[in-house]
C-alpha cells in the first residue's frame, strides 16, 4: 500500500526493466520501496502495442539472444515463451538498382569490397579484446581510440566505398545512430560488452536469435504485477531535493520522501530533474554528453508472410533508403505476416520531418522493392520512434561521442550521496540491451544493501 507521509528505504525512479528488476530485489530483502514512473504503463523503452485483431507489434526493444541469461530467466519464471526469429530461405540485397538474393551471411558484393569488409569486422572484434568493461577509461590506449569516431576508423580501415557503405548499415542498425555519432572506444566496449559484432549482427547465435511469444512487455507486465502496490503511475519526477537527512522525490503526483533513491531514467533525462543540491560537475557533464539514438521501426502486417512462398526469409539490407534493414516480424504460428523495416540514424532524422503518408509510402515503396508489389497492400502499416516520446527522447540508448568516456566515464555509476544509478547505460554486460537494464537493476540494488540502510 501507498501511504501518505510514508518514509521509504528506497524510492526507485523508472518501470523500465531496470527499475523493475531493482524494485523486486530490494523487495525480496524486505525493503520499503516506492517504484515512481512517468508514464500510464510499464516498460519504459519496451512497448507491445496489441490490437483488437489479436495482432500486435513490439514498437521498442523486441529480441533477444544467447548469453542474455538474466532475461531468459525472468521469461521462464514469468511463463512467457520465446521463438526463433524466422530465417529459412534466402536473404535480399538491394543496391544500386539491383536486387540480388543469397544464402547464409555473405552478403554478393565484389570480391574487393568483401575481403575489406570482413577485415574490418575481424579487426574491430579483435580490438575490442583489450577493452576493460569495468572500466573502459583504463583500457590500453583509451585515450587515442576515444579521441576518433567509429566513422573515421570506419574510412582508415576500408579502401572501398561498398564495404563502407554495408559496414554502416550494420554499425547504424547496431547503434541506432551514425558512426560519425560514436567514438571508437565506446563502439569497441558495447561490442565486447555484447561479446562481438557477429553477435549483434545476427539472428543464429546472435542477439536478434528469438522474439516472445505475445511480446517483450509480456515479461515487465508480470513482473510488475507482484508489487502493483508499491507503483504510482503518471508520477514525473520533476526534483530531487537530497540537502537533509532524507531525499525528498518531488513528482506530477506528490511528494514522496526516501533514505535512497535510485534513478534509472535515461541520462539524457536525467537533465530535466531538478536535483537540489545541482549534481556534481562530473555527473551533470556526463548526462549532457549522452545522447539518445535515433531510430524508426516501420511496421506492415499482411494475411500472410507471402515472401516466405518465394524462398524469402524476410531480411533485406541496403544503403539506399529509408529502410536499410528488414526483419520477418511475424507471430511464431505465421498465422499473419508482419515485416518490419528500421529507418536508422541520420536517415531517422530525415524521416521524422515526413508526413504519415509519406513515411508509409517510402517503407512500403521499400518493402515492395525487396519483395515484390504484394508488400505494397498490409492490412495494417504503422511507424513509431521514441524519438517522439517525451520520456525516452530516443533509443535504443544513451551514446558517448569522442572523449566522454575517458574523460567523465568514472562518473557513470558513481553514487551521489545516497542517489544511485541505474539504467542499461550503466551496464557493463550488454549495454543498451534489455539484459543490460536487468543486470544494472541487480546491481544498483545490491550497491543499496550493501549501503546497510
Ligand atoms: C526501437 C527499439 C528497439 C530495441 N530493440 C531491442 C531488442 O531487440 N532487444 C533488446 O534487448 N533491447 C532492445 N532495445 C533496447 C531496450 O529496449 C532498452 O535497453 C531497455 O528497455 C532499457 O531499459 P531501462 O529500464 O534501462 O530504461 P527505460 O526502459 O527507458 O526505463 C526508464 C523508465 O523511466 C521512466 N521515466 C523517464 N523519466 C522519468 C521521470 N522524470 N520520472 C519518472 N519516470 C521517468 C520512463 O517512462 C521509463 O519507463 C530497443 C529499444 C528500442 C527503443
């Protein structure tokens, strides 16, 4: 129960996984603790939007892969099942006005493009080696490879414009942003910190390997179900007031008071709180050198997965477009078909400036030139990006451009007094991903106990 004039242990800002995740460990150790969320629902930059149909779409994070040990765990306790994204078939490139098929993860370009191609893959996966995740300001080198775009790296390393251009594809469905965004250290940790590029490439073995059966949202819902009780919805937290003994949690909602508060609200957020006393100049740095990626999901469902009767698996890239990659999105009994094209990076940005209409006409313009006009007719089409969303402001997650993790990276986790952070940009071990937010809820809530209050 919520009770007015209530001190809590722990007030815990944010229902993504990571608030939830913390939330449900400070519970276990019988902890008083207060769950606040901004929004009408749970799940932060998880989304599962279902229709009336039956039919429904991830519009945020969605897969989920080998190694994510923490979210198939929480899929198994919460009875939610996972299935294989589907692969059977033959691939799509589309490039220069051609569209060419193949099998299995060699993408048809020039033998030229492809030998620098995969020696950039290789060389990126090795230099990732040597990054120190605990703390990547102290890995060899920090300094030169922070002090250079993953863009720059990208145009030393590949003599071929092609290789470049597919390379980016990839990095920007990656990171969600463009390379010229990046710097090379923090491209090297979240790489490691994923394991390697072939992982967050692809589907067999890789993070994009299963979906859940009736959406990622299913798992945050149930969870959050167990302590519906210790949760208020619609409470913005617009300051923390942390002079006195106790913090002071001032929200749309009210005023709640706590001996610890933890914040697992993007950094970029993090800004429009209004901390009193203000944060200290190495955090409040930080949080403005964070910025979100930019990302559109474009969603087509169809009576069917008509592309799959033409030995097609669903899987398109390209660097021409809006769309540059596409994923078979479909349910696991292919009862309907649903394709979904990301809009990445600078091109999410040109996209964004589009009317409704057009941004349906360029995805499906897309969709039909990778798999024949019949992807021009869904039953339904829809687009989202959390760029639009006033508590997200972006995705898939808070970037470091060049210098902010040599410089200010220390601050990261560091507590401020009793406020402490969490958040998948704090996560060492799959950074930016939903396992990520779990494990950093994990370990913000075990930094609390051990506080000893
Ligand atoms: C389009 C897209 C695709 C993605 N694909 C994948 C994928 O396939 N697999 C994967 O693992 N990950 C994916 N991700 C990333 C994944 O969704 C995130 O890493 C993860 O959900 C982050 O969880 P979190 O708890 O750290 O943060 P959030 O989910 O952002 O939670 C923070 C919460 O804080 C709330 N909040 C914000 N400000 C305030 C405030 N002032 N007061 C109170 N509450 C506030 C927000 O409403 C939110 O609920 C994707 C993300 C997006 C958007």
């Amino acid at each position: 129960m919520i009770e007015p004039n209530t001190l809590y242990d722990v007030i815990v800002v944010g229902a993504g996984y990571a608030g939830l995740t913390a939330t449900r460990e400070l519970l276990k150790a019988e902890k008083k603790v207060l769950l606040l969320e901004a929004r009408d629902r749970i799940g932060g930059r998880v989304w599962t939007q279902r229709f009336d149909d039956g039919t429904y779409v991830d519009l945020g994070g969605a897969w989920v892969g080998p190694t994510q040990d923490r979210l198939y765990a929480l899929a198994r306790e919460f009875g939610v099942e996972t299935y294989p994204t589907y692969d059977e078939g033959k691939s799509t490139q589309y490039f220069r006005g051609q569209v060419k098929r193949y099998k299995g993860l060699i993408p048809p370009l020039p033998i030229g493009a492809l030998l620098s191609l995969d020696a950039a893959i290789k060389k990126l996966n090795k230099l990732s080696k040597n990054v120190n995740l605990a703390e990547p300001w102290a890995t060899p080198k920090a300094q030169h490879l922070d002090s250079m775009t993953l863009a720059i790296w990208m145009s030393r390393q590949m003599r071929f414009d092609v290789a470049r251009q597919f390379f980016q594809v990839a990095t920007e469905a990656i990171w969600a942003a463009d390379p010229a965004e990046i710097s090379l250290l923090h491209a090297l940790f979240y790489t490691k910190s994923c394991r390697d590029l072939d992982t967050l490439m692809n589907i067999k073995n890789g993070a994009q390997e299963e979906r859940f059966v009736g959406g990622a949202q299913t798992i945050a819902d149930r969870l959050a179900a167990t302590f519906s009780n210790q949760l208020i919805f619609d409470a913005a937290v617009k300051a923390v007031n942390h002079t006195g003994e106790h913090i002071h949690v001032v929200t749309t909602k009210g005023t709640y008071t706590a001996r610890r508060v933890i914040i697992t609200v993007p950094p970029v957020l993090q800004s429009r709180i209004d901390f009193q006393p203000i944060l200290p100049a190495q955090r409040a740095q930080l949080i403005q050198r964070m910025p979100m990626g930019s990302v559109w999901k474009c969603y087509a469902i169809y009576e069917k997965p008509f592309w799959r009767e033409q030995g097609l698996n669903g899987l398109a890239a390209t660097p021409d477009g809006h769309v540059t990659v596409t994923f078979d999105n479909s349910p696991r009994d292919g009862s309907y078909g649903v394709l979904m094209g990301f809009v990445l990076g600078n091109q999410a940005k040109a996209f964004s400036a589009l009317s409704e209409d057009d941004r349906k006409r360029s995805a499906l313009h897309s969709f039909a030139t990778f798999f024949g006009t019949q992807a021009l007719n869904p039953v339904r089409y829809l687009d989202h990006s959390f760029m639009n969303e006033e508590w997200s402001r972006g995705c898939y997650a808070g970037l470091m451009g060049p210098g902010v993790w040599t410089t200010l990276g220390p601050a990261l986790r560091q507590p401020v007094g009793r406020i402490h952070w969490a958040g998948t940009e704090t996560s060492d071990v799959w950074n930016g991903y939903i396992e990520g937010a779990i494990r950093s809820g994990e370990r913000v809530a075990t930094e609390v106990l051990m506080s000893g209050e």
